[in-house]
C-alpha cells in the first residue's frame, strides 16, 4: 500500500541517519561545515558537505547540502601522471571510477585546493588555494566537523508487562526479542524531520531480521 511504501522510505532515512551517526561515533567524519571563504565566493562559506561515499583511491567525498559542490580527494587533477595529490572543491561530481583527474577537465580548476597526500579526510585547518575575483590565492579555511547523538527508544511488549528501554548504539547481530516499535530523536538539522517519529513492528524478511 501506499502507505506502507511510505513508512518504508522513512525507515531507509532512518538507517541513513544512524549508519551516519555510527560512522561519526567510528572516527570516521562524515560532515563537514566550512568557514573561512573568500568574499567572491562567500557562498559556500558555512556551508556543510555530507559525506556520500568513496573515491577509487578509498578516499570519502562529499556533496554540499545546497547546490552542486563537491568535497574530495584527486591524486593527480591533471591527469600527467606525475601531478601533486589535492584535496578539492568542486562544481563537478567526482568520477569514482577515475583514479585521476577525478572531474575529468584535464587541468586544476577547482574552487579551492590544499595539497595533501592524505585521504582519510580533509585538513580541518590550513591555507587553500582559492580562487577569489578572478585569481587564485592562499585563504585560510577551517572545515569543522558535524557530530551527532541519536537516540532509539525501544519499547518490548510481553503479557503482562511493557518494558521500555533505551538504546545510543546499533549491534549488528541479531536480537531474540524484536521491539515492537522505535521511536527517533536526536538526528541531525539535515533530518530534523524524522525526529519524533514512532516505527511499529510490521514483521520480518527472508532472513529473520526484523
């Protein structure tokens, strides 16, 4: 039913947001917010990029909450085979499939660009190469990252009692006992809307899980 479609697709917003915050909780960052622009290109400045996956090379990147800018890690943006690995901000979506020159323009031409060669993550501090009115130049950004709490409350019912409790992490293993519903708080600004949210036991899949 069309209802049910539409519970399920809140359940994978759910998912997403609790893969997020498990992902966090990991040490792996997951959002960024970016302050520190030039006045050209005041635009992004503060704006938060969600992690959205990994590059060829293993590396994440992210997409900015608003508009098309991209976050990520190419290991040679000119494609020379010798060039200097950067992290970078975009307009164009980086190939993951490339394992150089990631936006595919033969050249640097980016926003903004710090060499690094590592890829766990972006520097949280340092002086990027900018392009501001025109021209490129040292600007000095900061790229803070997002933590979130999120809390489900579960709430078991056996006759005669009702037992609630509530859990801050998610364990991959299987459970004996399904709680017959969840409730959702604490998500990120991003996913402010499912928060108060209750889920109900609709039954099981093929494998047993709930």
């Amino acid at each position: 039913s069309r209802k049910r479609f539409a519970m399920a697709r809140l359940l994978a917003g759910v998912v997403a947001v609790a893969a997020s915050a498990v992902s966090a909780s990991q040490g792996e960052p997951w959002m960024f917010t970016l302050t520190g622009a030039c006045d050209v290109e005041g635009g992004i400045d503060g704006m938060s990029f969600v992690k959205q996956g990994n590059t060829l090379s293993g590396a994440p990147y992210y997409k900015a909450m608003r508009g098309e800018k991209y976050l990520y890690h190419d290991p040679d943006c000119t494609a020379s085979t010798d060039g200097t690995p950067r992290w970078i901000i975009d307009v164009i979506k980086p190939d993951v499939t490339k394992d150089q020159d990631l936006d595919g323009d033969g050249m640097c031409n980016y926003i903004a660009g710090i060499e690094s060669k590592f890829t766990g993550h972006p520097p949280t501090r340092g002086d990027w190469t900018m392009m501001c009115a025109g021209n490129y130049q040292l600007q000095f950004l900061s790229l803070d990252e997002v933590t979130t709490t999120l809390t489900l409350t579960t709430t078991t019912t056996k006759a005669p009692t009702t037992v609630t409790t509530t859990v801050t992490s998610i364990n991959s293993t299987g459970v004996s006992d399904a709680p017959m519903s969840l409730t959702l708080s604490g998500a990120c600004v991003y996913k402010r809307a499912l928060n108060g949210l209750t889920y109900d036991l609709a039954g099981k899949t093929a494998d047993g899980s709930p």
